[in-house]
C-alpha cells in the first residue's frame, strides 16, 4: 500500500510561493503473524481556511525631505484567519514627475551625507538669471538654481550638463519596504516599514500591493498609495563617513582617534546648491577653556553651485569622549544649523594572554620556556618594542629573553611571544617585562615570576654511639668501622634528607673486595622535597681481616657526589647481660595477660660492631619473654621484657636461652611464686554500716579497718560501689600494705537535702582481684515545706474591690514545721 510522505518546500522565506507537495512511496513488503495483529484507533483533525490578512492602512504621503534624507513610517499587517498566512509586498505604477516652479525655487536648510545629491539634467543658458528646461518640461518660466543639478567640482567652475535625459544614469528607486515577505502566525501581526529616500529633486509615487497567499477568492486586495517629494538644501555637507544623529534637526560628526597628543583630520565639504552667491560662518557654541576641535574655514564666501572644502581637526590631550556644538550659519538665507563634533580618543586596545606568565619550575642550569600572545584588537598594525632594561629580575643579576624584542601586531589579530630563562642561581625571580606600543602612552607589563630550585641533598651517617655525622661532598668521608665480626653483618645507617624543593635520583656505587661483601636493599631510589630517607648498607666480613678505605659512592642525579671510604678489622664479639638469674617472688594469681609482674633484661653490646641477639625460649601462659631476631649496634644495649604471669598458687622455674651471632648462647634463669589476693575486715561487725537517720545539713562517720592476710604486699585502691556525693571515703587514695599490716578507712554521709534509700558496696581491688568488704547504708531527715503553686494570677480587678486567692502549704519532709 502506498504511503504518503510531506515535504514543506517553503523552508526559506524567500520562496513565497513554494507549496506543501505529498510524495507517495511504495510500502515495503512485510510477513502478517496472525497472532500479532492489533487495531489502533488514529485519530485525524486538520483545519482547512482561507487566508485572512487586514491591514487599516490605505495611503502612505511622506512630508517634503531633503534629498539624501530618509523618512520612515509603519504599516501593520494582522492575520484574522484560522491558519497562518504568507504575504508578499510587490510596487506598482511607479511614477516620476518634475516639480512645480515654486517647489523647484524653496530649499530646505542643511543636509549631510556621505554622497552628493543627485539633480535632474538640465541645459543652462549662459546668460544670467535664466535657464532653458528640457522639452519634457512645459514650464519655462526662470528660476533660480533648476532641480536635479549634479554638482561636480571642475577647475574651470564650468558646470556641464547633459542635453538629453536619455544619458542621466538610472538611480535606485526611493521608495521601498521591509520584510518584502513574511509569515504571519494566527491571530498576530507584523510592523512592515516604509521608507522613502530621495536621491534626487523630484515627485515620486507608486502603489503598494499586498498578495496573500490562498486568500480567498473575491476579498479586497489591499494596495497603499505610497506619495513623496523631495527638497533640495540650500547647503549640503559631503562627509566620507556620515553617521546619523541621535536628534532629528541636529547633524554629527565623528573622530575617532587612538592615542593622544595625535590630531585627526575630517574634511566637510560644503556645496553650495543654490544659483546664488552665500556666506557661511563656522561658530564653535559651548567653546572650552581648551578645545580639542578646530576649522580650518570658520568663515568664507561660497559662489552658486560651487563647493569648499573644510577641514576639522581634533586634538586629544587625554583619553575620553570629548563633544563640542558647533553652528553653521548662512545670513544671506537665514539658516542655521547646530552640528555636534564627537570625539572619542581612546589607547589601542593591545593585551598579553595571559598577562600574568609562571614559568615551569627548573634547576639551575635548566632552561625554562614559557609563551604569551600579545593580542591587537584595533583595525590598524601597530608596532611594538620590548624594553631591554626590563629583562632583569629585582632579585636575581640575570635578563630574562623574549623572542621577538620588537614587530608589528597585525590588524584584529596576535602574535607569540617566547620567554626563556636559564637560572644561574636558586630563588624565586620576579620579572616585570614593559613592552612599549605604537599611539600607547603607558608601555604594556607583563609579569613573570621564574621559580628554581637546587638539589640540596644532605646524608648523615649515624655510628654505633648513636653520633650524627654530616658527610661533605667536597671531599673524601673516611668511616672507622672499628673491630667487626666475621660473618656477621653490620649494618652503617644513613640518612639523606632533602632540604630543597626539587626531587632528586640517588644510586649506591661500590667496588668488589673478596674479603668483604657489602650489599643494600635498595641501591637507587627518589626523595621527595623536604623528605628524608634512611638509608642502609650491610657490610659483612668473610674471612679474619683488616680493610682499609673501602670505596662507596652515592650519586645525586644533578646534584654532588658524596664519597665514603670504609675501613675496619674483623674480631670476636663483646657483650654483657645485665644478671643470669632472677627471682619475682610471690605474685598474686591472675587471669589476664597485663603485664604486673615484669622486669627487663638489659643485653649491652660493648663491642664495635653490631650483634644480631635471638631468643630461644617459647612463651608460655606463666611465663612470656619479648625478643625477635635484633641486631645490637655497638656500644649500645638493648632491653630484654620478662613478664610473669602466675595462674595458680605453686612455684615456677624456667630457664631462658639466648643465641648471640648465631654462636654464642647465654642461659638466664627466671622463678616465682603464685599467691592468693586477700584483704578483709579486722571487725566483722563491719560488714554492714548504717549512716541512716542523719539530720540535713549535718554529717555523720563510721570508721572501718581492714588488714592484709596475704603473702605479698598490695596497694589496693577502696572504693563505694556505686558512688554517690553524698558519701565520700577517706583516704581516697590507695594505701600500701604489707602482709599483716592494718589500715582504717573512715566513711562518711552528709546530705544537704532529703535523700532516701542510699545502699553501697565497699571494694577493695588490687591488680585482677575484686573483693566486697560491707554494705554501706544512708539516709537523711527533714522537713520539706513548699506551696502549691509559684505563681498568683489575680486577672483583672474592678477598681475599689478586692481580690483574694488562697494557697497551700505543704510539706513532704519527716519533721514538722511551725
């Protein structure tokens, strides 16, 4: 089945009499499932009307304008109808005419435009006052200066005028409207603009038919009768680049100039379009105390028919809109005529993007390049001129270099600017390049700032005594290992910080030696900007030996060398433990794993070379000892923890083994007791203290003792379970006790307010061991005494009569209350 598919041909406006066309196309062949089909509804609506387009507008007659002046006025087109209408405007019965004599014989005031007017051929007689019309003229009647007279300069002031009207060229017709074509939606309107523009001297009329497209048949074409005449002025100023005024009877002239102290010129020609002689005066209205516009003419004398040409010059002393009213006066035809002179100076508009250049950050001796362009937004090239005094920074004694130091900006576009700078020293440089321009008072800044950085790398070496030592990179860093042992490895711990801001490459470089090996667990890496690094490298003696000034180096990418020679002997190792044996005693029974009960074995390395300590012992749950595979540096020690942890009241006897450089063992052996934790009451009577029946305000005491019955001495801490301020316990502090010892607590209630049903715990606790020693009990009494309520509202009261509102006293306490 063929389907139809819509193409609007009027995509353009200018094809206004384009149709909408329907294209039918073969459907493509399709396979039917009966179990898919489906009925859709397709509803269909479309409102089909003529064209209804009004306009109230009928006759269009344009005032009397001067020749190279414009008139405009609006015609309003409104589409009354269902559906949007397209319409087109189209001239009709074009028609010229000669003016009457009088018409021919008045003149306007002034005028301006960047052309001439243009004036209707004609012959004249060389005798004065008189001149013969062309046969299309039946008036021969003398006048002044005839109508339709092109006024063109010659030498000779000879004015030559063709004899027939065949040759006079063909100017555009002066009547015209816009939009020709349009589209007007339903129920809006389009503003059309007529405007009429004579060129030359003479009558002008024509019709305006609106066509409407599918209007429907029988309405009335809507046609304007479009009249105009034209009037020639009495003076005409040729100016290359009118511009229209912003008033109707005033004239403007325009400077624009860039720079100052720079004058411009505009040259006015004045025609004189009448076939009398005139004089015309230049007169400056709202002159300053100094005005940067002045005439070359102010006054002369302008013969019939001939022209002059005046010259204006503006001189900007500063940048600015500058405005001056100017009057042009003919006595002889009583016409005045204000022009406005309009000066705008202005600096070329010239800037760096960015204006603003950070340079990449660099070392010394790296060369670092950045680029701006100097952008020219004006309609003329301007030259330019990098100051070379300018190049140097305020901190650093070196020049900064710009490609290219001088040029020309093209018109409306830019150029690149490279700047390359190679720091010779470290800092931050400032630069504030000033490029001079062509017609700029003030040189253009750019601002650079060159930031650089030296590798500073610094290596510390720390000895066996734990002495920092600063190794130089200007010479040899000789390092006395002292006495080492064979086949042990020591371990030489540097730090290599760096102080700068760059990052830097290091790499360890040594020699091969048969009787030592030396070797690191990293030999290159990089440090950050203000980071440190440590840095280690194990050396190990093979054999029984002496070496002397073993070389080593580390290269600083960029930077200096640091050179190490190592020297030192191989020997038996030196150390010390602080004890072989120690008792802990009776230590009180625990669940935990906290650590009461430790000490620290002190394993001193008195030797010259580090020595690599393990353990041989395995923890076990009584007993825990706190040592890894450790490598001593000599002359320093290292503290061993022994914790004991007794689970049970028994004594415990362990032997602990250490293994020195793999050689060496030492046996230390530790023992201890496990004891039970108690703590009670001297008076068993104690077990319950009653501090009830206490007055408000007043305090009352128990004192308590209790005493130690273990093996071990204890500092338990006594405290009341849960605690309340109003009861305090002294001393609060813990007390130590040794076994038997005795100590009195002292308990105390003092309450402020009524407090009832106060019942504590006494606790005594030492390490893991919580023990409940009595039961404290408090409470006070007194009188509570307080009103029903706070507040007494009486409301409102007739003046002279009472209000009474009782309250209640109660009270709640245990006391009574008078």
């Amino acid at each position: 089945m063929p389907f139809a598919t819509a193409v609007d041909e009027n995509d353009s406006i200018a094809a206004y009499n384009a149709r909408r066309v329907l294209y039918f196309q073969e459907e493509p062949e399709f396979e039917e499932l009966p179990v898919t089909n489906i009925s859709l509804a397709l509803l269909v609506s479309a409102s089909a009307d003529y064209a209804k387009v009004l306009c109230s507008t009928r006759a269009i007659t344009f005032p009397i304008t001067i020749v190279q002046q414009m008139e405009e006025h609006t015609l309003v087109l409104s589409n009354k109808g269902t559906v949007p209408a397209v319409f087109s405007w189209t001239q009709q019965n074009q028609a010229q005419s000669c003016l009457d004599d009088s018409r021919k014989a008045s003149y306007g005031n002034v005028s301006m435009s960047s052309e001439r007017p243009r004036l209707q051929p004609i012959t004249v007689d060389r005798k004065p006052k008189e001149v013969k019309r062309p046969a299309t003229c039946s008036c021969v009647k003398p006048c002044p200066l005839p109508s339709s007279v092109d006024l063109v300069s010659r030498d000779d002031s000879v004015l030559e005028l063709p004899r027939s009207r065949q040759d006079v060229p063909k100017f555009g017709w002066p009547i015209n409207v816009e939009p020709i074509i349009g589209k007007i939606q339903v129920g809006e309107q389009i503003t059309c603009v007529v405007r009429f523009q004579p060129k030359e001297l003479s009558s002008f009329s024509c019709e305006l038919q609106l066509s409407v497209e599918n209007e429907e048949p029988g309405a009335e074409m809507v046609v304007v009768r479009v009249e105009g005449c034209s009037m020639l002025p009495c003076c005409h100023l040729v100016v290359a680049d009118c511009l229209p005024s912003s008033l109707p009877d005033q004239l403007q002239l325009q400077f624009r100039v860039l720079g100052v102290g720079r004058q411009i010129h505009k040259c006015v020609t004045v025609v004189n379009t009448t076939s009398e002689n005139y004089t015309f005066h230049w007169r400056e209205l709202s002159r300053a105390r100094l005005s940067p516009f002045a005439c070359s003419v102010p006054s002369s004398k302008l013969n019939a028919t001939k022209h002059m040409e005046v010259l204006f010059t503006f001189i900007p002393k500063e940048t600015g809109t500058y405005r001056s009213m100017w009057q042009l006066s003919i006595p002889e035809r009583q016409v005045e005529q204000s022009l406005q002179l309009l000066g705008i100076a202005s600096e070329p508009s010239l800037c760096f993007l960015p204006n603003f250049l950070c340079l990449r950050t660099t070392l010394i001796g790296v060369r670092s390049e950045g680029k701006v362009q100097l952008v020219n937004q004006e309609e003329c090239d301007l030259k330019f001129t990098v100051d070379p005094n300018s190049l140097y920074s305020e901190t650093w004694g070196q020049a900064v270099q710009v490609l290219p130091m001088k040029g020309v900006v093209p018109a409306q576009s830019q150029i690149d600017i490279k700047l390359c700078l190679t720091p010779t020293q470290a800092g931050e440089g400032q630069f504030h390049v000033k490029v001079s321009v062509q017609l700029l008072r003030c040189p253009l800044t750019l601002d650079l700032t060159a930031q650089c950085y030296q590798v500073q790398p610094v290596l510390v070496y720390h000895d066996s005594n734990r002495a920092s030592h600063h190794m130089r990179s200007d010479k040899d860093n000789c390092i006395d290992m002292g006495v080492i042992e064979t086949r042990i490895p020591m371990i030489l711990s540097f730090t290599l910080k760096n102080v700068g801001k760059p990052v830097f490459h290091y790499h360890w470089l040594w020699g091969s030696d048969s009787m030592v090996s030396i070797s690191a667990a990293t030999t290159s890496g990089l440090v950050g900007p203000q980071a440190k690094l440590g840095l280690n490298l194990q050396l190990t003696a093979l054999r029984r030996t002496a070496f002397h000034q073993l070389k080593v180096q580390l290269f600083i990418s960029k930077g200096p060398t640091f050179v190490l020679l190592l020297s030192g002997t191989a020997a038996q190792p030196v150390f010390k433990f602080s004890f072989c044996q120690h008792n802990f005693g009776p230590c009180f029974v625990q669940n935990s794993d906290v650590d009461y009960n430790k000490t620290d074995l002190t394993f001193s390395n008195m030797d010259e070379n580090p020595l690599l300590i393990e353990g041989q012992f395995d923890n076990k749950q009584h007993l825990r000892v706190d040592i890894s595979q450790t490598t001593v540096v000599p002359r320093s020690e290292l503290s061993i923890p022994i914790v004991f942890l007794p689970r049970a009241c028994q004594s415990y006897r362990e032997t602990v083994g250490f293994l020195i450089n793999g050689t060496y063992q030492y046996i230390v052996t530790i023992s201890g007791r496990g004891v039970n934790f108690n703590v009670m009451l001297v008076n068993p009577a104690d077990k319950l203290i009653s501090l009830e029946g206490t007055m408000v305000g007043r305090a009352k005491k128990r004192m308590v003792t209790i005493i130690n019955h273990s093996e071990a001495c204890v500092c338990p801490t006594v405290s009341l379970e849960p605690p309340v301020p109003e009861v305090t316990l002294a001393p609060a502090e813990p007390v130590r006790l040794k076994p038997g010892q005795e100590s009195t607590l002292a308990v105390r209630f003092s309450a402020n307010t009524l407090v009832k049903g106060i019942e504590q715990e006494l606790c005594v606790r030492f390490q893991d061991n919580t023990r409940v020693l009595s039961t404290v009990r408090a409470s006070s009494v007194g009188m509570k005494v307080f009103l029903d309520r706070q507040f007494v509202p009486f409301g409102s009261t007739v003046l002279g009569n009472t209000a009474t509102s009782r309250l209640l006293l109660c009270n709640s306490g245990d006391l009574a209350v008078r």
